[in-house]
C-alpha cells in the first residue's frame, strides 16, 4: 500500500450548524475506520482544515466525496503527497472545536504555524498546515476534558 496524506481547507455552507457537525463525523469516523483512512479535521463557524490518511486510492477517492459535499464550499487542495508513516495513526477522524480552544493558546499555536492568531487556514503552507494540526492533535490526546475531543479510532 502506497500511504499518502492529504491536507485541504474549505468553508463551512451557511447552514452548517452543531448537530450537523456531530452527524458528519460520527458518519465520516465509521466509514474511515472502514477504509483504514486516519486524520484529522479542525473546524470553527468559518473554515475547515482536514487531514486524511491511509491508502493514496482510498484518499483520493475520499477526497472526491469530500469535494462534491454541499456541506461546504470553497474547497482548497493544500497537500497530497506520499507518506513514510501516518501522524493520526489513533484517530479515526478526531475533531477539533478551534473556537472552544483556551484564547490564548489557540492564538500562540497559530502564530507559531501562521502569519495571524485567527483560525483562517486558506493561506497556510503545507507544512505549516501540518504542524499545527499535530500539535492540536498533541492538545488533544492530553486533554482532561472531552468538549473537544470527539473520538479515537
Ligand atoms: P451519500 O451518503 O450517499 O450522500 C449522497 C450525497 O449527499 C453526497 O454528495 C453527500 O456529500 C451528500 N450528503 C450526505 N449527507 C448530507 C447531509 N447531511 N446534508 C447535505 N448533503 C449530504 N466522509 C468520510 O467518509 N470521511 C471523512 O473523513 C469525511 N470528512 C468530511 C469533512 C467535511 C468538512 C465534510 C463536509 C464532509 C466529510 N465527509 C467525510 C462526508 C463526505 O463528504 C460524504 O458525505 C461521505 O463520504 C458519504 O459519501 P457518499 O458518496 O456515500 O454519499
């Protein structure tokens, strides 16, 4: 199996609300499980930033789905490159509420990857697109409190 990790952002339709939210990634988690596709997805009420993981079919398949979802809008390919080991191997799909994030360390984080404290990832490079995913997904691996933390494998 050729790995492969694709990182996009896209915004949110306007009509993208919670309960929607808990919809999709309960969905998203049971079928990645299936197809061996790990990840990431960061969302606040104006952007997405996910990363997929696993097979370079599954992903792209995946990604083609993901492109034609009226959820979302605006879609932008960040990476999609060849993989020497997966960064999500945990995660299923964890998800990640950017706005519920303690204020102050959530703009440390994106300063340190990013030009700006605002969750806006549309001019992020691939790299630092990655980096800050990681250290959320560090964030939340150590994190006491589950509002953020949505699921494990
Ligand atoms: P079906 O479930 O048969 O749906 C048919 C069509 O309706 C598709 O175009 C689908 O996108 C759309 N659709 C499905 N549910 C809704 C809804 N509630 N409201 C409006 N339109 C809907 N899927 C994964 O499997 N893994 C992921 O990691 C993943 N991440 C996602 C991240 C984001 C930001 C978004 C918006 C969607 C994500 N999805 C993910 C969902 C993905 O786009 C597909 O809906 C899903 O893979 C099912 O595809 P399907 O072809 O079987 O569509």
């Amino acid at each position: 199996m050729r790995l492969a990790r694709l990182i996009y952002t896209s915004r949110p339709t306007s009509h993208f609300g919670i309960s929607e939210m808990v919809d999709l990634l309960e969905k998203a988690q049971h079928s990645n499980q299936r197809n061996d596709i790990t990840g990431m997805l960061a969302f606040s009420n104006t952007g997405f930033l996910q990363v997929l993981e696993g097979s370079s079919e599954r992903v792209n398949a995946l990604y083609h789905r993901i492109a034609i979802d009226p959820r979302h809008h605006q879609l932008s390919l960040i990476a999609f490159s060849e993989a020497s080991e997966r960064e999500f191997a945990d995660w299923s799909m964890a998800a990640l509420d950017v706005v519920g994030l303690d204020a102050s360390r959530r703009a440390a984080t994106l300063l340190q990857y990013g030009t700006s404290a605002v969750f806006d990832p549309f001019n992020m490079s691939a790299s630092s697109a990655l980096g800050l995913m990681v250290a959320w997904r560090t964030e939340l691996a150590t994190s006491s409190t589950s509002q953020s933390r949505t699921s494990a494998s």
